[in-house]
C-alpha cells in the first residue's frame, strides 16, 4: 500500500503540473493495486478512483470520467454515508463534470447537496439563503459571503 500511495500522490503532482497524461497512468495504475489489495469497497480505492475520473474530465474524456465518477459515488454513499466530507467532495467534482457535459438537470440537485453538506460541516452559513456560499463549478470550491473571504477547496486527492 505505501508504494501505492506514493504512485498515486506522484500522479496526483503530475496533474497539478499539467503532466495529465503521465498522471493518468499513474493514478490508473494505483486505483488497479488499491482495487487488488484493498477491494473494490475500501475509502482508498474509492479515491483512487475519483482521481482517474477527476484526470480523465481534465483531458475531456467525459463519458469515461461520468462511469468512474457514478461507481466512486455509490460506492461512497454505501461505505461512508451521505454526509461525510469525501462523498460530498464526490458529489461535487460528479456535479462539475455533469455541468461540463450539459447535463444541468442533473447537476443542479448534486451542487445543492454537496452545497448543504458541506454547510453543515463548516457549521456556518445559513443554507437557505443561496448568497451565503457558493459552490464554484469551475473550481469545485464552497465560498463564504459575497466578498469571498474564505475558500474551502473541496476536491478529494488521497
């Protein structure tokens, strides 16, 4: 598992320098050792996965990243619950691609739900009023107030 959890944090570095297609290898390659070692249900696979879909929606391969993205968020949901912080991550970066792709009506109802969750994990904000946060779909953030004083980056890379 370290050896693994180094391929993919090195493929993680890739992607943030731009290095998509070296990152994509890795980080596939380490969602396959995860899936071998630790299961196909286990927080760690599950982030692996959601790293090669957050990869493949960076290089525009869409339809692949929508697959990854739906089993990472079922398996979340069914190994961690709605509200916890890396399901709603996976909601988030799911709703993004889905905005990417057209598919608004889909995606309006995940950004609302990442939007209360992570709401009421901060413990801040009043979630019935929408000028409160914001959920950034270009930049997978939740913002506080209107001048944006605090960003919580919400993407999940483990």
């Amino acid at each position: 598992p370290t050896t693994l959890a180094s391929m993919a944090h090195l493929g993680q570095l890739l992607g943030s320098l731009g290095q998509l297609s070296e990152a994509l290898f890795l980080c596939r390659e380490a969602l396959e050792g995860h899936r071998l070692t630790l299961g196909s249900n286990n927080a760690t696979t599950l982030a692996s996965l959601g790293n090669v879909a957050w990869l493949l929606h960076a290089q525009g391969q869409l339809v692949e990243a929508e697959a990854l993205y739906r089993e990472a968020l079922t398996g979340y949901r069914a190994l961690l619950g709605d509200a916890h912080p890396s399901t709603l991550a996976c909601i988030s970066n799911f709703a993004q691609l889905l905005q990417a792709q057209g598919n608004l009506e889909e995606a309006e109802p995940l950004c609302s739900e990442a939007l209360a969750g992570f709401s009421s994990q901060l413990g801040i904000g009043d979630t019935d009023d929408p000028s409160t946060f914001v959920i950034s779909p270009s930049k997978s953030e939740v913002r506080k107030g209107p001048d944006i004083t605090q960003v919580y980056d919400v993407r999940t890379h483990d």
